[in-house]
C-alpha cells in the first residue's frame, strides 16, 4: 500500500495547484490513500465546506487541520458533514468536530489522527503524548499515520521516537517549510515537516511585500496569501502489507518552473 501525504495546503494557490496535481501524483505513485492537511486553505487561515467538497472530489481521503482549524466560524457547525475532516484531538472546544477517523483501504483499517504541538503554541489544551497514549488505547486499527502540527521541530522527533513502534508513520506539518529528514526507522515513517502547498515566491505563502510592511515599519496587515505559481510538498509511504509496517518514504517537493 502506498499513502501520499501533502503539507499544509496556503490559500487559492495552493489549492489550485493540488486540485490540478493530485491526479498526477496519485498515477506516478501508484497511490492508494491520501492525506491532506488543509488547515489555511481559505483564503490562508482555516478551511471552509466547500473547499473540503472540493478536495474530497479531488480523490483525498482524510483532510487534517491545525492551530487555525476554527478560523472559519462555519466549519464549527458542519463538522457532522463533513465526514472525513479532523481538527488536532487536543483541541479545544473538544465536543466540536473529531481528532481521529478510521477508514478502509485494501482490506486495512487506517486510523489518522491529528495532533497539536506545545512548544511555542498555545492552542494545545494537553501534551500530544498524553493525549497519544489515551487514543491507542481506544483505536483499533492496522496502519495508524498522524500528522503532529507542531512549531518545535524537537517535539516533533520527540514524538516520533516515543510512539515509532506502535503507528505507521508520523507526518509534521505546520511550519510550512519542508524538511530533509524523511526516514524509516523500526517500521514507522518520519518527516519533521512535510512542506507547503502555496505560493513559492512567498515569506511562508504569505505575501512577501505585506509581511514586510509589517516587519519593517510596523503596519497593520492581515497576512494574505501571496499570489502566484505555487510549489507542492509531501511525501509517498510504501507500507508492506504483510507486517503494515512502512518499507519507504520518498519526499515530494514540486516547484513551479523558472
């Protein structure tokens, strides 16, 4: 089995650029689930039903989100139709949407689970590990992937080290800036950060003249997206289907041409 994961998914271009992609992606990797993380896909803060319409159409399978899942007053009331949406499980209000899903895939259950990091974020109302060791007990399932959104990139390796023998893999998002650390250690897939799906002539999809106002002389902006061709990032686990352990993973980074 082989499951695509793409980064935090910035605003109309990243959107753009996904919806056009995936088909490409899920053919040259012979994919079989997908995973998205969608959290600034509206406008560059939160996500909204129609977007989640969108990208399920698309083909994804499970959308997860972050820090901004209830920037879009919207979602918090159509979560319920929403099926395959999860916002990070140590997230408050916790009786708003769900952390986790399991679905089928070639005769597995796939758990995904979203979680919040601690380090220099205040959303989090417990420790991702806290609250990970609460939910393996509860989820029955064969593969088990998490996206951990976190700014730390220590919290993140914490993470992974703690929990690397009892999931599949461990996706980081969050920081939108990919990392070069994918690896397979002990059967569970790593990456610190997965990347961005988003503008690539950017300050983290954000427009750069807009952040730079705001740096350099102090003006209220409202951070947009930036505009423009965008660049696509995430990664491809292979998954044995004997073990359901991952055997590789291989780092997606498509930039837009010069």
């Amino acid at each position: 089995m082989k499951i695509l994961f793409l980064g935090d998914i910035v605003g109309k271009s990243g959107r753009n650029a996904v919806l056009q992609r995936l088909p490409f992606l899920q053919q040259a990797y012979d994919v079989d689930f997908t995973i998205i993380n969608a959290e600034n896909s509206a406008h560059g803060k939160g996500i909204t039903t129609k977007i989640y319409q969108s990208l399920k159409d698309a083909g994804v399978d499970v959308i997860t989100l972050g820090n901004h899942a209830y920037s879009k007053r919207e979602i918090m009331d159509q979560f319920d139709h929403c099926p395959d949406l999860i916002r990070p499980e140590n997230m408050d209000p916790a009786e708003t949407g769900r952390g986790y899903v399991v679905r089928e895939c070639m005769g597995k259950r796939i758990a995904v689970i979203n979680l919040l990091g601690t380090i220099f974020m205040d959303q989090a109302a417990e420790s991702p590990i806290t609250v990970m060791k609460r939910l393996l007990k509860e989820i029955e399932a064969e593969i088990i992937i998490v996206d951990l959104h976190a700014e730390a990139t220590g919290e993140k390796e914490i993470f992974f080290h703690i929990f690397k023998d009892q999931v599949t893999a461990v996706f980081g998002t969050h920081t939108h800036v990919q990392t070069a650390d994918e690896q397979i250690l002990d059967g569970c897939a790593y990456i610190t950060d997965a990347g961005m799906c988003g503008t690539f002539q950017s300050i983290l999809g954000r427009s750069v003249e807009e952040v730079l106002a705001r740096t350099l002389n102090s003006e209220k902006t409202h951070f947009v997206p930036a505009e423009g061709p965008a660049v696509i990032c995430g990664c491809v686990v292979e998954i044995d289907d004997q073990t359901n352990r991952a055997v590789n993973i291989t780092r997606i980074m498509e930039r837009p041409a010069e």
